[in-house]
C-alpha cells in the first residue's frame, strides 16, 4: 500500500511539473540582437586597450624602445581612414623592416579594437 500511495503522489508530482510547451509542440523564441558597443571617444578607448595590451612593452609615447614611439609613426603617417586601415593591419598581422629589423609580432586583436589602438597612436602628434 505504502508503494501504491508513494507512486502515486511521484506521479502527481510529476504530472504538475510539466510546462505547458511540453510534447510536441514547437516553442519559438526570439532571439536578441546583439548589442552594439557605443564608442563616444575612440581616442580614449585605443588608449585604454594600448594600456591593456602588451603594447607598452616596446613602445612608449615620446622614446623609442624596441619599437618606433608613437609620437615617431603618428610623424610619419597622417591621420587617416587608409592610414588607420593599414596600421590595424600591422597591429594585427605583424611588421617587418619599416622601423628597423627587430619584427612587431601578430596579435590577435579584432580589428574594429585595432583601428581603435591605430587612431590614438595617430593622434599622438
């Protein structure tokens, strides 16, 4: 009797448990959008991940180090999209031979954070 009564409350138990979109039936749920990140100061925001990153290993802003000071690359290219394009290209990619034989290496950046880390070296003049 004990296991009929202890079954039975399992089941009742069980049976009150069920959501209502249990069975069969095709449950839809909307996904949400991902959220943009807003950058109100992307000067500010290439400083911070600059500071965050390995960057100040080899670089600094006014002395060079192992690498060309960033007040040295913003000299030599002028502030622009094509200018910043092409420097995350070599934040990301590597560089070799324009600043003297010791390589940048690759880092793993995306590249919206290193155009972000590009447009502050380029500020820097």
């Amino acid at each position: 009797m004990k296991r009929i009564l202890i079954a039975t409350v399992l089941l009742t138990l069980f049976s009150c448990s069920k959501s209502e979109n249990s069975g069969n039936k095709e449950v839809l749920v909307e996904e949400e959008a991902p959220v943009a990140k807003v950058i109100t100061d992307p000067v500010a925001e290439g400083q911070s991940l600059i500071e965050g990153a390995d960057c100040l290993g080899c670089h600094k802003m006014d002395e060079k180090m192992i690498g060309p000071s960033y007040k040295e690359v913003a000299a030599k290219y002028e502030n622009t999209p094509e200018n910043i394009e092409m420097l995350a290209g070599k934040i990301i990619k590597g560089s070799s031979g324009v600043w003297g034989d010791v390589p940048m290496p690759a880092h793993g950046f995306s590249k919206e954070n290193a155009k972000l880390m590009a447009q502050y070296i380029l500020s820097s003049k």
